[in-house]
C-alpha cells in the first residue's frame, strides 16, 4: 500500500499518546487493538507499537518497532483504517510523525483484556 502523500502539519493526537490512552476515542476500540496486536504477532519476539499522531485519529496509522538490546528498529508501517502495511517511506518514518511513547505486546494484550472486562462501578 503506497503511504500517504501528505501528513497533515500538525499532530492530531497528543505526542506521547499510546493505544491505552486513545481507546475511547477509537472507531471500533475493540476490533481495531485487536487487528493491531495480530500485526504485533507476525513478527515474533519482543515488539512495541507507537501510534501516528498525524494521522486519522479515530483509526490512527502505527508503526510497529523490533526491541533490541540497545534500542528498537521499526519494522513495519500500517494504515490505521485497513490494516494493511504501507510501502517504506523516509517521511512517512520520520520521528515527529509518532508518539513519544510505546507500548509493548505484554501491553497490549492486556489492554484488550481491559475492554473486554472493565472495571465495575
């Protein structure tokens, strides 16, 4: 999938947003956390997720990164709404297009524990 040409100038989402602290502002929380944690399992070992916080904020782009003794390689780039991995892009990877802030795939498999069990009031 080609990346987007254009990014809009200015963050949609705040800049240390993760998966946790958007969720309620998601399209369909549920369904997409999920999808986002299978593209988590494809690539084995310890992996984070970062969120785009110039992109859609109801189904926001992520980038999910490989964690490494002396930090973290992206690997791969999804589109928020398909799912779908975009072709690498050098602007697309740019650091001011993600949160400061990751989460790790223990994380997020217990973020969807979360929605699905919430705490009683």
């Amino acid at each position: 999938m080609k990346a987007p040409k254009t990014l809009p100038k200015t963050p949609m989402l705040p800049a240390d947003a993760t998966l946790r602290t958007i969720a309620d502002g998601l399209g369909d929380r549920v369904k997409y956390v999920r999808e986002v944690l299978g593209q988590m399992t494809g690539f084995g070992g310890d992996v984070q997720v970062r969120i785009g916080v110039r992109s859609n904020w109801k189904y926001p782009d992520y980038a999910i990164e490989k964690l490494f003794f002396e930090g973290s390689a992206t690997m791969n780039i999804f589109n928020g709404r398909t799912h779908r991995d975009y072709d690498f892009d050098e602007g697309l990877d740019a650091s001011k297009n993600w949160s400061t802030n990751a989460m790790t795939f223990a994380a997020v498999q217990r973020l969807i524990w979360d929605l699905h069990h919430p705490p009683m009031l």
